[in-house]
C-alpha cells in the first residue's frame, strides 16, 4: 500500500489531461508537491462482487508502486481501470502499462 503522502485525496479527480489504454483510462494533472500522487478507480461496471474489484486494485497498485521511481515527480494520477482488467493476468497488465 502507498504511504498517505503518495495517495491522491478523494476530492481530487485531477481534472487535467487525460488518455485512454484497453487496460485503464488516466487522468493526471500537476501538483506543487516534491512527489507524485496515485488513485485508483474500479467501478461496479468491471464486476458487481466488491471482492474482485479489490483485487483487480491490489494488483494494479502493485504494479504501479514497482515503477513509481520511473515517474516524473510534481504530478497527480488517477487510474480508473477498465472492465478488461479483471480478466487479464498480472503479466498482461504489467506490459500493458510499461507501454
């Protein structure tokens, strides 16, 4: 789990930009911290059980605190992931956001 520094308020949606992957859509936006904050979206749309929307979430998280050194500093991400990530493997989403 990110330290509290790392996550990203709830009243922030970080309204700035924003692109799409088959995997998640991301929205981001600058901060004026010295480090980067991440949210993590996983609506009832991917499934209805809260349990698999959990999991989907520790995964994705995991794979982003693995590359967290990698991202520029100063920025907001919000990552809302998309109904395919429940049906992939942890190999599948990790090359998918390494693209």
């Amino acid at each position: 789990m990110f330290a509290k520094q790392y996550r990203l308020p709830r009243h922030n949606t970080s309204s700035g930009n924003s692109f799409r992957t088959p995997l998640f859509a991301l929205r981001y936006g600058k901060n004026a911290l010295s480090h980067s904050r991440f949210g993590f979206v996983v609506s009832k749309k991917v499934d209805k059980r809260a349990v698999v929307r959990n999991h989907t979430k520790r995964v994705f998280r995991s794979l982003v605190e693995s590359i967290v050194l990698q991202i520029a500093p100063g920025n907001d991400l919000l990552f809302i992931l998309s109904p395919v990530s429940k049906s992939i493997s942890r190999e599948e989403m990790e090359t998918q956001l390494m693209l």
